[in-house]
C-alpha cells in the first residue's frame, strides 16, 4: 500500500498549476423542439506515450443530448501545463444550441490562444490561435446540414542555440515533419447528413513528439442534431478512469460508450477490451461496456452497464473482483414520474493479503492510505448515474480510480403530433 501512495505522490509531483475559470455568455431562451441535439468541445489531450502521464479534455464544455435550443455552456482555463510537454494558455470552449425561426442548430466552438510544446532534446514547437468549429442544424424544411473550420495563425519551431523560425502552416491533414522532432498536423473536419440527422467533428491541430512518442490533440469541436419525434437518451458508460488533480493528470475512461441521442432502437451495443494496465496504479482485467435504448409510442426506456472482471493492487495484495454498474432508466408520455433502477450493480469480492474482506455500506477504509467505495448512485435529472466501485487515495493526493460507471438518462417525451 505505501508503494501505491508513493508512486501517486509521485506523479501529483509532476503535476501542474492549473487555473480554471468559468465564462458565461448571456442565454437565449430556451425553447424545446422536436430534433435531439448535443455538442461537445475541448482544448486540449495529451497522451503521455512514453511519459508516465497523460491529461484528459481540457476546458471540456458539453451539451448532452437534449431537444432543447437556447442552451449555452463554455468552459475556459487561463494556464495549465503538461508534465515535460510544455504550457497550453488562453483556452476556451463554448457549446451552444439555438433555434432562429424554424430552423434549428448545435453549435461548437473551441480557441487556444497559445502553444509551447517542449520535445524531449530541447526543441519548442509553438503554435497561437488555433481555433476548430462545429455547426450542424436542420432548416425550416426539415433537411440537415453539417459544417466545420480549422485555423491556426502561427507555427514556429525553436532548436536549441537557435532563433525562432517561421514555419509554413500545412494544408488539412497532410503532416510538417521535423526531422528528429516530430510533425504537426492542421486538423481535417468531418461531416455527414442524410435523412435521419447530422454530425460534424472539427479539430484543430495534432501535434506528435517523436522522442517521447506522445500526442497532443488541440482544439476540438463536435455537434450532433437529429429526429426526436418519440424521445432523447443520453448516456456513456465506460469501465476505469483514474484521475490526479482534476483530469490534468490520469488515464481516460477505457473504454467507453456512449449513447446516441435516438437510442439504439432496441440493439444491444458492445465493446470489450480484454486487459486495462494503468501505469502504476494497478493491473485490471477483462473490461466490457454495452447499452440499449428504445422509444415507442407512450414510453422510452434504456440502460447503460459496464463490467470490470479484475483489478490487482500492489503485486496482488489487494485483489477485487466481478464488479459491475448497471443504470436504467425510463419515462412514459404524461406522466413526470422517472423510474430509475441499479439492480446488477455489484462487487463480488474483495481480498487484502489474500483475506476475503467485506466492504461496510459507508466503505471501507485503510487509515492514511486508501478508500473503498462500492455502489456509489447520483440522481441526476431525467436519469441516474452508478459507480460500482471507486478507490481514494488519502495521502493527500485526491487521486481516484473509478472502476465500473454506467450513467443513463431519457430526456421528457414531446407531446404527440
């Protein structure tokens, strides 16, 4: 257990100073419609390759799916810095839905004022105003349309000893290689309409370090509209994440689902990962996410679940098994009432130092080092979210590993035409 906390300490060490404040342009009213719609934009992801760390969305702004237009989010963070990748500063992103006469649209936007990318011999890559813009809507006849725009202002490249150099920007999606360095890459945007809906994905630039072997994301801008004449789902559910201070540091959510805004029409949708390592941490098992949803006449219902067979702690000296989250949810036309239900959330076993150890309801805890929880519920709004089991570390760090979570929700059902 001590060599737990002090790996973690160790990587909180390397962690950063983050300040994060929030922007809150003014709303327009909110009008419900008959289209379901979501957005989603962050500023930045790294994964740490060969480095011990990675970040997860920065400045992450999100609209779940929801039929209502008039909602405006936005998410900004003034300075973070990336352990031995360098300083992301001047970062925002806004997601928003709208409806002007009878059309209507989900709108993404995300902008990076500033860039300084360390590569691991000492060369800075620097980039300023990297923007990506997502736009999808249906007009006034029902027909949808999607668009996107990528930008960036300045390229430069800094070698040790040397002055700044200005770099030509690439065309969309064909790379600059730096010889010894890496390549930068001006992101593409991706789109597709037809009969039932819209997407489009924008991003603004990916940056790849060869010595280190990580990537950088930077500046990414989705939406999504579609028909929701029966009724809106939202959801995801994904097996293990660990966080360290707030997502600057950790492992993502591996892996992950997430529910489309019309559901699955009653398929059932699955992934599996056969073996999740989280760099130490710990070493977990068999990892599995699926989901359904269906909406009729008079009723919509889904759940979310996720399944994680194993997680090994400190060579073995804790041990967990069969832990499973479960999340269902359904709402009938005219009536408020949500039903919402749990059953199949569970952890099988829990060993320390080979000892069958049961975990009390208030959890158990490990005085100085470590927290168990299992069974963790959140009500949320037209839903419910279920954690089947979350890990804490308490030295101080506020580091957390949440094994198994399943969130569900079923937007109201619009009234019959």
């Amino acid at each position: 257990m001590r060599k737990l906390a002090a790996l973690l300490a160790l990587a909180v060490a390397m962690t950063t100073v983050l300040v994060t404040v929030s922007v809150a342009p003014a709303s327009a009213e909110k009008r419900p419609t008959k289209y379901g719609m979501s957005a989603y934009g962050f500023g930045a992801r790294v994964k740490g390759g060969d480095l011990p760390v990675g970040s997860g969305p920065i400045a992450e702004s999100v609209i779940a799916c929801n039929n209502i237009a008039g909602i405006t989010r936005s998410n900004a963070t003034a300075s973070v810095e990336v352990p031995g990748l360098g300083t992301i500063e001047g970062v925002e992103t806004t997601t928003w839905t709208r409806k002007r006469g009878k059309a209507v649209h989900s709108y993404a936007r995300h902008r990076i004022a500033d860039v300084q990318l360390l590569e691991a011999g000492g060369a800075i890559i620097a980039l300023t105003g990297v923007e990506a813009w997502a736009h999808t809507w249906a007009d006034a006849a029902g027909k949808f349309h999607a668009e996107t725009k990528q930008k960036v202002l300045g390229l430069k490249l800094t070698l040790p000893g040397q002055d700044p150099i200005e770099l030509d920007l690439p065309e969309v999606g064909e790379p600059i290689k730096i010889p010894g360095v890496g390549s930068v890459t001006l992101g593409a945007g991706v789109t597709r309409q037809n009969e039932k809906g819209a997407k489009a994905k924008s991003t603004g630039i990916a940056v790849h370090l060869a010595a280190t072997n990580s990537r950088v994301i930077l500046a990414r801008a989705s939406t999504k509209i579609g028909k929701a004449d029966l009724g809106v789902f939202g959801g995801i559910a994904y097996g293990v994440s660990a966080d360290i201070l707030g997502d600057v540091v950790g492992v993502g959510r591996i892996p992950q689902v997430f529910m489309p805004c019309d559901g699955t029409d009653g398929e059932v949708i699955e992934k599996d990962v056969l073996q999740v390592d989280l760099p130490a941490l710990a070493s977990v098992g068999a990892v599995s996410v699926r989901q359904k949803a269906q909406a009729f006449k008079n009723k919509a219902s889904g759940y979310e679940m996720a399944e994680v067979a194993d997680i090994s702690l400190l060579n073995g000296m804790i041990e967990i098994s069969g832990i499973s989250a479960r999340a269902y949810v359904r709402r009938e036309r005219g009536k408020k009432k949500v039903i919402r239900d749990s059953t199949g959330t569970n952890v099988l076993t829990l060993t320390v130092d080979g000892e069958p150890t049961p975990i009390p309801l208030e959890g158990l805890e490990i005085p100085g080092l470590l927290k168990i929880e299992e069974g963790i519920e959140r009500k949320l709004k037209g839903g419910l979210e279920v954690t089947a089991l979350r890990l804490t570390l308490l030295d101080g760090t506020g580091a957390t590993i949440n094994l198994g979570v399943a969130r569900m929700r079923v937007g109201q059902l619009p009234p019959l035409r």
